[in-house]
C-alpha cells in the first residue's frame, strides 16, 4: 500500500516492542499451562496467572502461540513482520471480542474476563501500529551524507 510508511525512523521501536510483547506473551502462556494444568483444557473458570488475568491451559496454549508468531515475524524482519503483524493485530482483535461475548455464559474455553480482553485489545493496536511502521522500501539506495560532498566535488571537478 503506497500510502503507509515506509523506513520509519521509529521501525526498530515497533519491531522491539512486538518482541518484547511477544516473549511476554509467550511467558504467560507457559506460567498459565504450568499453572492450570491440573484444570481442564478447556475449564470456563479459570486460575488467576501473575495476579492479573485468569488462563486455562487452552489459553496458554493460545498465548504460546500467538507470541511465538509474534517474535518469530519480528524477528524475521524484512516486511514479513508488518506483513503478518498486520493480519495478527486484527486476528487478536476480533478473539478479544469473541471471548467478550463469550464471558458470562459455559462457552467461555479460554476462561476470559474482562481483563483479558483489555490487554487482548491493548495488544492487537500495539502489533497492528507495528505492522504500520515497519515496513521497509528495499529498493531504496541508502543515503550516506560523507559521500554526497565528495561526489558532488568530483562532479564540480570533473565540470572545470
């Protein structure tokens, strides 16, 4: 798309935030199996995991890989991160507010509350604002200011 940025200034701050954000995801979601896994895979209620959100294994298991696809882009830079942070951001999006609609009545296998999909919500914007400002042109010759003056003399010379 010809109208989002492209080599942003700030693209390596996005870039570190997804990792940061992904490796936490992937954190909660290995305490929250470690935790629950007495629990049923799929148990409505939930353990509260860090004091913060409540998790059932599934849930890990969901954070696990969401954070794995996370870092992974990250990592692989090269605009596969804005790529897929642009299809991940939505995707957590609308998982959020399935479990929204999911939370008082026995469908809720992810044991969501609302804070989960607070952070779910906070999250998607981060990686989806990511997916936003990290792309590179690639085709682009990289400008080294040192040279311009010496290329614009041999140029003047040369003219003499």
């Amino acid at each position: 798309m010809s109208h989002l940025p492209v080599d942003h200034p700030l693209r390596g701050l996005y870039r570190g935030l997804t990792i940061v954000t992904g490796a936490a995801s992937i954190a909660f979601g290995a305490t929250a199996l470690a935790t629950t896994s007495g629990n049923g895979f799929t148990d409505n209620e939930g353990e509260k995991v860090w004091g913060l959100m409540a998790a059932n294994p599934a849930a890990g298991v969901f954070w696990i890989v969401v954070g794995a696809i996370a870092v992974l882009a990250a990592l692989a830079g090269r605009n596969i991160d804005a790529k897929v942070n642009s299809v991940l951001g939505p995707a957590v999006w609308v998982v959020g507010t399935v479990g929204l609609v999911l939370i008082r009545n026995g469908d809720n296998f992810l044991a969501f509350s609302v804070t989960n999909v607070c952070v779910m919500y906070l999250l998607g914007t981060l990686w989806f604002t990511a997916a936003l400002y990290s792309g590179v042109s690639g085709s682009q010759p990289v400008s080294r200011p040192e040279s311009a003056g010496r290329v614009a003399e041999e140029a003047l010379g040369a003219a003499k």
